[in-house]
C-alpha cells in the first residue's frame, strides 16, 4: 500500500534538492580548518542524477557539531562504479595531500555510498577512516566494519535489508523516510554526525531502536 505521506515527503525532498542546486557557488574555496574539533576532511559523494547541493543539509548539521572540513566529488551521469571509485580514489589522495590529513571519511548517497564502499573494499581504502551510505546498493551478506549504512523503510529505489537474510553489520533503518529523503531527515543527519565525530578507534554505534544489528 502507498503511504502519500511518504510520497509527500519524497516530493518535498526531490524540490528541494532541485532548488538547492543553483547554491553550487556556497560550496567552493572553503579552506581546510585544522584546528575544527573533528578535522578530519569529509569527502561527500552524491547519486546518479545528484549534485553536490544535495548535502547542505547535512553540512550544516556536521558543521555545527565540529565537522567542518569537506570535499564534493562530483561525476556525470553514468553507472560504472568500479571506474568512479578508481576516480574517488586519486580525489581522496589528493585531498590527504593537499591538508596533511592521513585519513577522510566518505559519505555517499544511493549510487555514490557504492562508489565510497567499493573504493574502501576492492579498492586502496587505507586513506579511508569511517564510510557512512545513505540508501546505497548493496550485493554482500555483510556491511564492512568501517560503515555505517542507513536506509529508508520506504525507499523505492533501493530495497531495505532484511532483518535476517541481511545484510548484516552497523545498520539503521529509519521507519518513516524513502530514498531522497534520507538526505534531509532529522535522524539521519544526526546518525551521521555521531558516527563520524567519535574518537579514532571508538566507533559509535547506531540508536538503539533504529539499528537492525550493531557490531
């Protein structure tokens, strides 16, 4: 049965992100602050058909947690994640090169989370510290240990896991949200913040009622 509520809030999102993209301008020449309370550098990677505005919301809401330094990698149109991981990559060094950073967390939403997950796993994901995916594809029986994958219950685009056949690992499911919603919504923004802003080696895990398995 269709939820409209759902639907209404996937509509909102997707005009949001619509109007949102003539801000491109806000997102260039922010220096490196290495003296924010969490510096590592956040390298965010959009979707199919995305655009680098799609996280402002997000931006705000890590900046204001101490999470201040961040990268777009930004790509046209096109499926073959294996090559755009390898472009993710040489972003990644480059970024590690340019700030002194040893290590960036990536956030990817729907296509671009398997981008950051392929780099981390097939690829040199020694430059990567934490991954976090919003609605991300997936095709393994468990989510890497450095993830975090969050998914909507209502995404029409990419199925949710299933709470036994997997996959398995740091994993939250947030009832009332669909695909593009994921990149707007109060709880995700804030599953993501306390991920990425916990101490190297401590890692955060996922609310208690959201998480389908936490490891």
């Amino acid at each position: 049965m269709i939820n409209l509520r759902i639907v209404g809030n996937e509509v909102s999102a997707l005009g949001t992100a619509a109007v949102a993209m003539p801000l491109r301008f806000v997102l260039r020449g922010q220096p490196f602050d290495p003296g924010a309370p969490n510096p590592t550098p956040v390298v965010l990677v959009h979707g199919f058909l995305g655009d680098p505005t799609n996280f402002l919301a997000l931006r705000g809401h890590l900046a204001a947690r101490g999470i201040r330094n961040f990268v777009s990698f930004s790509y046209p149109p096109r499926l073959d994640w294996q090559r755009l991981a390898c472009r993710l990559g040489r972003t990644v060094e480059a970024v590690c090169l340019a700030t002194g950073a040893s290590q960036v967390d990536l956030v990817g939403h729907s296509l671009g989370g398997l981008i950051a997950r392929y780099l981390t796993e097939m690829g040199d994901g020694g430059r990567v510290r934490r991954v976090v995916t919003l609605g991300a594809p997936y095709f393994a029986t468990r989510i890497p240990p450095r993830e975090l994958a969050i998914f909507g219950a209502y995404d029409f685009f990419v199925v949710p896991p299933h709470p036994v056949y997997g996959p398995h690992g740091r994993i939250v499911l947030v009832p009332d949200c669909g695909h593009w919603g994921l990149l707007y919504h109060p709880m995700v923004l804030e599953e993501v913040a306390r991920f990425l802003s916990f101490p190297l080696g401590i890692v955060s895990l996922p609310t208690a009622p959201l998480a389908l398995e936490a490891c």
